[in-house]
C-alpha cells in the first residue's frame, strides 16, 4: 500500500485537527485499513510543511479517539475497527466484537460539516439565546425547518402543527403517553422496532401484532385486528421497515389509511428513515393527515449525535403530544436544532445524506455479493438487511453462533411483539463496521457460518 499521505487544502481548522479529520475519513471510508502504517512524525511533517510538534499532537489526537495505536519502537498503526466499535457502543458490543446490531450512520460524511456548523453556530450573535432555554414545542424558525423537511419528503402541513422533539423514540414515547392508557392495545407490524417493545412494556401496553407481506402492513389483516382488538391506535414503519427492511408502495399507504379512517384509528408513523432512498412514496400521514402523528429526525439521514427530530399531527393531538414531550424531555437542544435547522435550509442536509446513500450502495454491493443464492431483502439506503435463514438454522441459533466467531448480531427475538413466533430470520447493520474490508470479512464468516451445521443441542430427560 503506498504511504498515507492527507490532503489538507481543502479543510479547516487547527492544523493537527485537519490531519487527524483526514485520518479519520480516510479509515471510515476504508482507504486505510486495519494495520495499516502510518509515515513516521518526521516524514508527515516534511511532506505537510508542519512542524514535528503538530503532527505528534495530531496523533496523540488519534490514538485518544481510538483510531490509531502507537508502538515503541515501531510506529503508528491504524487501530482494528473492532475497538472503535467497543468505543462507540461499550455497553452492546463487547470488548474485540464487530458491530453487526446498531442501526446508524456510516461513519465518516459529514465530519468536516459538523465541524464547519459548530463553528458557524459558536460565532452567531444569539448564541447566549441558543444556549438558554428555549420552549419546549422548539423556537419557530426550526419548526419551519421542519415543515420544509416534511414537504421535501411529500408532506405538506403547517409550521402551527409541527413540534420539536429530540429523536423518533422521543416522539413515540411522548405519543404513547399522549394517546393511551396503561393495558391499552397498540397494533403494530408482527415484526416491529425494539425500542417501541421496550416503550410498551414501560408504559404497560400491550402491542398486538398484525401481518405483513411483501409490501409491508397488511389492510386486510388490518382490519381483522381492529374488529378483534377494538384497538385505537396503529404505530407503523412504512419505509425501510425495521428489521425487514420493507418500503411500502404507495397503493398500500392509502390502503392502511382506509382502514385507519374506516376504524377510527391513530396512526403513529415512525419516518425516521424516510429521507434516506430516493423516490420513497410519501408518508401515510400525506394520505391521513387528520388521524396520523408523523415522526421524522436527523439521526439516521444526518448525523448520530444530532438528537433532534420533528412531529407533526392534527390540532385536536397537539395539546396531550406537547404536554407529554415536555414531561419526558424538557427540550430539545436548540444549538442542535440550530444546525439541523441551517443544514435543512442552505441544502447541506441533502448534500450529507446523498454522501451516506453513496457509502451504503457501496456497502449494499458487498452484501449482495457475499450473501449471493440466499434469501436476502435489503431497500435501497436500508442500513440493514434481513437474512432469510436455510434449514435447520434456526435464528438464536445463528446469533449464538455469529458471537462465538464474535460477530454481534442482534436477537431476532428482540423484534418480535408479544407472544408471536420468531422467524428464522436475523437483521444485519451493513453501516456499523469502519470499512467494507472489514464488512466483507465479517460476512464472510456469517456466510461460512451458514454453510455449516448448527451445533447439535443436547436432549433432556
């Protein structure tokens, strides 16, 4: 591999940081992999025109975010991605595992952009103001970032109707408290996110599950499930559906909307990964925005750590949401809302998150290649796919068995609302991973895995 050599013309900032971002890129992107050598202190200087000192200090700066380890004697190395991972989520993946389980962002774009905003926003002439409290419906000129985001994804409403919330979960936690009771039923897809199992049995709910086919939500089964349940309330992922990674055709969105309407029906609707594929049909609430709370964020199309997410309902639910939100979060960080808010209206938010669509095709194109003759749904810009798995594999089985080889790859079980049957089936994150090097190699050995036998259990007395 030829010698590591960062461009830094086009980045700003204190020079040791711009190394250290260029690193950082480089190794997410998978231009450096795991072991690679890094030029010694006195050649990066010569080559950059820096001092020595700037580039000790820039990788002393790396190794203190896990990127690179130094060696006595013998250099700098670029540090296994396994240890990033532990960094990043040291309370789920454990110490040498390969992130397989946290649905996030690749790592890498926007780094620069985060950097560039939070200079732009420490600069400002109210930041004293961002950095007080604000009202906890969010200030006004965010919650119109908001609208347009909504609009660009074939949502039109009112900036009167359009509330600040710091995430997705946020918002359907605050739903859940707004809209129910303790032992009300919620219907949900007969495999739903984890984080609602885990809100439901908070809040003592019982979620019914309801079928799904090809193409998401079933209306018939929809229907029967109101008729058996007398339920009030729906809270559905219509667009890459989490864990099957299904977007629902448009048809089947007015479909559920009927149905919603015939009912009686609440719709939460989880969009949180609605502005990742190009030319996703518009959300269910542009089909129902009179009985549809529609949830959107930044987390997944933007940045982890930007924590802020917009809601949006009908009046008569804004009063209960509003008052429920503020009981469970006081508010949403308004500098946070702030570049959220910048990137949405100077058309940075659509930059970013064509860079992350461009790193997941790329990752998408390494799945496919390993897991080629298997069954195996991934959307375009799903961060995850949904590995259909042969005979006899069953899913905890794999899951024992990928941790053995220290892959961590989450409990199917985890998806799967009340009592209902566990498909033989696993999710997969195709993002978490620092490079497609280390994808591949990880599911190459998933793949291996598979072609061989479970370990046979042994019978009880």
């Amino acid at each position: 591999m030829a010698k590591w050599m960062p461009s830094l013309a086009d980045r700003k900032g204190p020079k040791y940081l711009r190394i250290v971002n260029a690193l950082a890129e480089d190794i997410y992107a998978g231009r450096l992999s795991v072991g690679a050598r890094l030029p010694t202190h006195r050649d990066l200087a010569w080559e950059l025109g820096v001092t020595v000192g700037t580039v000790s200090r820039a990788y002393a700066e790396a190794e203190r975010r896990g990127l690179v380890v130094g060696e006595v004697g013998r250099g700098s190395f670029v540090r296994g991605a396994r240890s990033m991972a532990t960094l990043a989520m040291p309370d789920l993946v454990k110490p040498d595992d390969v992130d397989l389980g946290i649905n996030r962002p690749p790592k890498g774009p926007g780094l620069d952009l985060f950097a560039e905003a939070l200079n732009r926003v420490s600069a400002r002439d109210d930041l004293v103001d961002l950095m007080n409290y604000s009202p906890h419906t969010g200030l006004w000129e965010h919650r119109e970032a908001g609208t347009r985001l909504m609009a660009g994804r074939g949502f039109a409403t009112k900036t009167d109707r359009v509330l600040l919330i710091s995430g997705v979960e946020h918002g359907i936690a605050a739903a859940f408290m707004a809209l129910t009771d303790p032992g009300d039923t919620v219907l949900v897809e007969d495999l739903t996110w984890s984080g609602v199992r885990a809100l439901a049995s908070l809040l003592r709910l019982r979620l019914h599950p309801v079928r799904m086919d090809k193409n998401g939500l079933d209306p018939d089964a929809l229907a029967a499930a109101c008729e058996a349940t007398g339920a009030r309330l729906l809270c559905t992922i219509p667009t890459i559906h989490n864990p099957t990674s299904v977007i629902m055709p448009a048809e089947r969105r007015q479909a559920v909307a009927d149905v919603a309407s015939r009912y009686g029906l609440t719709i939460i609707e989880d969009d949180i990964y609605g502005l990742l594929p190009e030319g996703a049909p518009p959300p269910i609430a542009h089909y129902a925005p009179e009985r549809t709370v529609y949830l959107t964020g930044a987390s997944k199309a933007l940045l982890p750590c930007l924590r802020v997410g917009f809601a949006a309902m009908p009046e008569d639910r804004i009063g209960r949401f509003s008052a429920a939100a503020r009981a469970a979060n006081w508010m949403t960080s308004p500098i946070m809302a702030q570049i959220v808010a910048d990137w949405i209206n100077d058309g940075t938010a659509e930059v970013l998150t064509a860079q992350i669509r461009a790193v997941v095709a790329a990752r998408q194109a390494v799945a496919k290649r390993v897991f080629a003759g298997l069954n195996v749904n991934m959307a375009p810009a799903s961060f995850h796919a949904w590995l259909q798995l042969p005979d006899p594999w069953r899913a905890q089985d794999f899951v024992e068995a990928a941790a053995k080889k220290r892959l961590s790859v989450p409990s199917t079980d985890l998806f799967v609302p009340g009592r209902s049957v566990t498909p033989h089936a696993v999710r997969i994150t195709l993002t978490a991973t620092a490079s497609e090097l280390e994808l591949e190699a990880a599911l190459t050995e998933l793949r291996e895995i598979i072609a061989r036998q479970p370990e046979p259990f042994l019978a009880v007395a």
